[in-house]
C-alpha cells in the first residue's frame, strides 16, 4: 500500500482542506459580529440559516438533539483529505465512527495514556527552556518555538520519534504510513517489547495492536490508521496558538512562583484561567465543522428538515455579550472561582465543541498548552521588542487548519536566574 501523495499530492489536498475550513470561515465573518441569530430569525422557517452564533441554538444541536445532529455531511474535500472520511473527525455517524471514536477515548486519549506521555512532555519543555535560554536578550519568534514543541510532543506520542522542526506534516504522515504499513522497524520494536510497559507505546503500537488482534467488530485497515494520525496531527497543531498569547497577558503577580510538574498545576489557578480566556477569545476551531440532521427535528419552534447542515460559530459565541460581561476584554479573572469551563456544559463557552462530537483530545491539549507556559513564565520575564507597548500587538488571526496569529510573535526572554 502506497501513501498516495508522496510530493505533490498531499500538500495539494491539504491545500484544499484549508480552503474548506478558510471558506467557511469567510462566510461566517461578516456575520460573526451578533448577526448570526438575526438571520435565524428572519430566515426561518423558510430557508434554514447554516451558520450559528448563539449558545442556545448551540445547546440544541450539541445537547438536546445531539444524536440526530451527529452526522458530518458528505463533502468532496474531505472524502479527498481524509482517506474517504474515514477518520474520526470527518467519519459519517454510524458503527465505524462509534468503533474509532471508542479506541480514542478508552485507548488512545485516556487519562493514564496521556500520564503515560508526561516525560516526553518534560523532556520536550526542558528542551524548550534551554533553547529560549540560549538566546535570551534577544527577540524570539515565540509562536515558532511553542510549534516545534508541540510539533515534537504529539510526533513522539503518535509515532514514537522525533521529528525536527524542518521536518514538514507530509514527511512526518509518510513515516507514519510505512510505519502503519508494517514498516518492519515498528514491528520489531513492539515485539522486542513484550513484557515490557504499556507506557513505552506510541499511537501507532497500540493501533497496530488493535489490528493485529483482529477482536474489533470492523477490521482496521492501514488507511484508517492513517487518517486517524492525521486527525492527531491536526488536534496538535490547535494547540499551539494558546501560549503565545499567554505569555503576553500574565502580569508579574500572577507568575508562578515555583518550577512545577504537572501534578502541581492544579494550583496555578491563574495560568488555568488564563488559558480558559485565550480559548475563549482566540479559540483554534473558530468554526466547528459543520454537523447534519439526520431526521427533521424542531428548534426553537421551527421545523429542520432532514439533512439540515449547522455550523457553529464556537469564536462568535465566545464573544457573545449576552452571555459574557465585557465580552472582548482579555480579562482571566472571570474564571476564577467560577463553575464555567470548556468541558461542554457551557454552551457560550465551546472550543472544544460539545456533546457527542466533542474533542477527545481534552486531556492531552490541556497539559501540552499549561506545562510550556507554566515554565516560559517562570523562568523568564518577557519583554516587547523595539520599546513596543502591549496594546500595540497586533492579535489578528488567520484561518488554516486552525486559527492562529497572523503575525510572528516577537518577545525578548530575560531570564530571572541572571
Ligand atoms: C487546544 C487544542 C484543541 C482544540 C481547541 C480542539 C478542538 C476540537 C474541536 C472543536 C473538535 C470538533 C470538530 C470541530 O468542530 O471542528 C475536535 C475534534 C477532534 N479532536 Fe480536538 N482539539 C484540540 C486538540 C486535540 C488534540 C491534542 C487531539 C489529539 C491528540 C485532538 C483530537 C481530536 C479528534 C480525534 C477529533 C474528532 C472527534 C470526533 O469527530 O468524534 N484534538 N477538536
């Protein structure tokens, strides 16, 4: 079996996908600024609006008629992109999607396989440290910095090697393809291991394992591996737009004071708090991808028909200032002592979505956006370059595979240990 795609192919329908989510997301912005209910209104019942910007509507979708709106609709891009949409994201609702979306949760994403992950994370920060603390004093591209650490955790946890910042996604997915493949290093390496740790094993083992045991109720092929290491890579790409902002915005008194693990994180409320804000103002999904009704339903009084497509606006909602007190300020402290969060019960706070499309990927974005920021504010003061002031920073994103800042951005790291 081929990855089909060697040089040319793969950034080409890569190309396309991000045209995908790059259109939606030019359709949405002139109606994110509180438009997206107006036009519920005035559309239905008679043509039904796709696009929403409210958490109400939102609770309906994701909550109340979640299972009728777990389908993902049938689109060219992604059957192209995604191996015939046979990855989680974009798989049709039904037993294949049930069988993957089991083997994230339970096998992939759980708890102890993502404690399993904390040295590598570790050691990735400790590189990540050393690296900025080579060149403090001097302006860093810091977004490009929390990429590569991001870039070489999820790799190493995916495929079980390391893969350096020049290496591209294409490289990295044609590894993963021989691997997947019966790449015989990858099949020796786990047979050696026998006996030995569950923690030493990568996404790819324990698919593999999956495949090879053959107890699933449908046969996994080396395809359907792959699109799911895609869909890993694309998760972990998210996370990188969320430090940068958050090293920006924590003043001195809300630093840690200490050099923490992952277990003492739990008590660094603020950088918590902060990391919920930036989700909130600067989610990397700001368009959740669009869901489909599978049987018609009512919303908020209106009939939906069957095969209704919604997206939902998770950045709009966020922003939302009904729901939110001074809805565009970068303001952490509304989390403190405070119920919401993105978990999925709030429904005006949804980076993650909601319900039964909700990321699993929870429990191992969180500890790989805390524990880079956690050390890069308290191992560094950071300053603007060229006497710039903070108000100056330009946040304006742009839409890929996942939003980010359009601009660099540039900070001097002073360390305190100087
Ligand atoms: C800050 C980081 C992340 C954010 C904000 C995020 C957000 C999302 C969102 C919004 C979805 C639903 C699809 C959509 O509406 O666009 C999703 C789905 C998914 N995410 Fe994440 N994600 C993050 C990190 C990750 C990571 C690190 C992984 C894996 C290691 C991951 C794996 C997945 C998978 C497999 C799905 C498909 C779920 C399904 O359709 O059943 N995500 N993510």
């Amino acid at each position: 079996m081929e990855f089909s795609s060697s040089s040319v192919l793969f950034p080409f329908l890569l190309f396309l996908f991000m045209l995908f989510r790059i259109a939606c997301w030019f359709t949405s912005s002139s109606l994110t600024e509180g438009l997206g209910r107006e036009i519920w209104a005035s559309h239905a019942p008679t043509a039904w609006p796709s696009l929403h910007a409210s958490p109400q509507i939102a609770k309906e979708v994701m909550k109340t008629h979640d299972l009728n709106f777990a389908q993902r609709p049938h689109l060219l891009v992604t059957r192209i992109v995604t191996y015939d949409s046979t990855d989680i994201a974009f798989a049709p609702y039904g037993d294949y999607w049930r069988q993957l979306r089991k083997i994230c949760v339970i096998e992939l994403l759980s708890a102890k396989r993502v404690r399993s992950f904390q040295l590598i994370r570790k050691e990735e920060v400790s590189n990540l440290i050393r690296f900025i603390d080579s060149c403090s004093r001097f302006p860093i591209d810091l977004r490009e910095k929390i990429s590569s650490f991001t870039f070489a955790v999820i790799s190493k946890a995916a495929l079980g090697k390391e893969f350096k910042e020049q290496d591209s996604l294409e490289s990295v997915l044609e590894e993963g393809t021989k691997l997947a493949s019966g790449l015989m290093e990858h099949r020796e390496r786990m047979e050696k291991r026998t006996g030995e740790l569950e923690a030493e094993e990568d996404f790819i083992d324990v698919l593999l394992k999956l495949q090879q045991d053959g107890d699933l109720e449908l046969p996994l092929t080396d395809d359907n591996i792959k699109a799911v290491i895609l869909d890993i890579f694309s998760g972990g790409g998210a996370c990188n737009s969320i430090d940068s902002c958050g090293v920006g915005n924590v003043g001195n008194d809300e630093k840690p004071k200490r050099d923490v693990d992952e277990t003492g994180i739990d008590e660094l409320k603020f950088l918590k708090a902060v990391v919920s804000e930036t989700l909130r103002l600067h989610p990397p999904f700001p368009l959740l991808l669009p869901r489909e009704c599978r049987e018609k339903c009512k919303i908020n009084g209106y009939e939906v028909p069957v095969k209704t497509r919604m997206t939902i606006n998770a950045w709009a909602i966020g922003r939302d200032p009904d729901y939110w007190t001074e809805a565009e300020r970068f303001y952490p402290e509304r989390f403190l002592d405070s119920s919401v969060d993105y978990k999925g019960a709030d429904f005006g706070f949804i980076p993650f979505d909601a319900g039964r499309r909700m990321c699993p990927g929870i429990l191992f974005a969180i500890p790989s956006i805390e524990l880079p920021l956690a050390h890069l504010l308290f191992h560094f003061d950071w300053e603007l370059p060229n006497g710039m002031r903070h108000e100056d920073l330009d946040m304006t994103e742009v839409h890929g595979l996942s939003a980010k800042r359009k601009h660099s951005l540039h900070l001097i790291p002073i360390p305190y240990n100087s």
